[in-house]
C-alpha cells in the first residue's frame, strides 16, 4: 500500500473515530438531559397544585417550564361548546371530551376533562355527570398539540379531531381569550363504592418520556472501538507483507 494511501486512510479512521465518540458523548449528555427532565416533571405532577397561569403570564407557557404542572382554576362550563378528541388509553379507544372552562375574567381554558367510550359519545348519554355553575379543577397543565395526530389531520370543517390542538378547537367553537394550553383534569372524589362510574373518566393521562440515549451511546462507542480495531487489522496486515 503506497505511503498517501495508508495517511489517507489513517485520516479517514481518524475522523470516523473522532465522530463516532462525539456522537456517543453527546448521547450520554443527552441522557442526563432527559433524566433531569423526567425528575423535575415528576416533582411537577405530584406537587400541591398552584394557580393556573392567567392571561398576562400565557406567553411564557413553554413545554420546558410548565408540561405536567398540577394547577388549579375554577369557572364554568360551556358544555355546549364541548369538543371530541379520539383517544386510546388503558379503557379502550374512545374519546377525550374537551370542554371550555370560562373564567370569571371571561378567559377560557380547555379542559380535557376524561376519557369516554363510543357508546357514551354522545352528550346526552353523559349529561347526568355534567357540572353546573361555579366548578373547582385541578389538573396537569398540557402544551397544545397543533395540526393533528400520527398521519392523520384535524378537520375541523367535519369536527374530527385526533390532537388536542387548542387554538383550532377554540376557533371552531366561536371562543376568544382561550389559553394557550389546555388542562388534563383529575378525578374528583366519588361518593361510595357503589356510585355509578362518572363519565366522562379523568386521571388517565400517562406521562412518559422516550429514553434510548443509554443504547445509543453505546452503539456510537461500539462503533468507535471497531474502527479502532480495523485500523490495528490494517496496520498488522501491512507489517507482515513488509516483514
């Protein structure tokens, strides 16, 4: 092997090895990232509930600072005005019913306020259950989920909703002054064992965070270390031949 191909080739492994750790260092990092992520989220959730943000402090509602921030607000329900989010969770497929909570400064929350079946779809298979008047929520602040689910659209034309994307469902209902986020509530206290099942079913959001930074850190070093040992193959190879 001529002498500028062996410095072209240890070049080469040079930079792949040089790459190969970045790419593997920076998944370590992104590992502590994400597991002070899950931390703080998790002190978030099971925190005492605090003031929902009102409408001068909306525009500093970010996904870092506030997803799954137990709040707590009160006001009224527009129920007329509710919205059928599909849903899959650990009762089957359904929907989640997303109904405007109206303030008594005249600002409006969605409220994702649990999950029902398709024979409970309709309201008035549910009414019963409805609040009236002044209602007290608390629950898991949630960033809103704009255009649509995986592979399928909002279409707000046929009220078909597979995200919760707060600004299109407030725009369909006619609603101004809607916060930028909506709240997953939690179930309130049910009167004895044998009190029919409320529908709609709060308290099954799931709070999950994807986390294969471990793996794929490993696969990167893994990577490093084969280059590695290809260049010492190459360089045994050219010692023999020259021997």
């Amino acid at each position: 092997m001529r002498f500028g191909t062996r410095v072209a080739l240890a070049i080469f492994a040079l930079m792949l090895f040089a790459g190969f750790v970045s790419l593997g260092t920076w998944q370590v990092e992104r590992r502590s990232w994400k597991l002070d992520l899950i931390e703080r989220v998790e002190q978030r959730a099971h925190a005492r509930p605090v003031a929902a943000p009102d409408e001068p402090a909306w525009p500093s509602v970010t996904a870092a600072n506030d997803e799954y921030r137990r709040v707590a607000l009160s006001g009224t329900f527009l129920h007329e005005k509710e919205a059928l989010v599909q849903a899959s969770t650990e009762l089957g497929a359904g929907f989640w019913v997303i109904t405007p909570l109206q303030r008594q400064n005249g600002t409006i929350v969605l409220v994702n306020r649990g999950y029902v079946p398709e024979a409970r779809r309709a309201r008035d298979t549910r009414v019963a259950f409805e609040p009236l008047g002044e209602t007290s929520v608390t629950g898991l602040l949630r960033i809103t989920e704009p255009e649509g689910g995986f592979l399928r659209q909002n279409d707000p034309q046929a009220d078909r909703w597979f995200s919760r994307d707060v600004a299109a469902i407030a725009q369909s209902r006619g609603l101004s002054r809607v916060a930028p986020y909506f709240v997953d509530a939690q179930p309130a206290a049910v009167a004895g064992d044998r009190a029919p099942r409320p529908w709609p079913v709060a308290g099954l959001t799931v709070i999950s965070f994807h986390n294969s930074h471990a793996v794929y850190a490993i696969t990167w070093y893994i990577l490093a270390l084969m280059v590695v040992a290809a260049a010492l193959l190459v360089v045994r190879h050219e010692r023999r031949r020259h021997s």
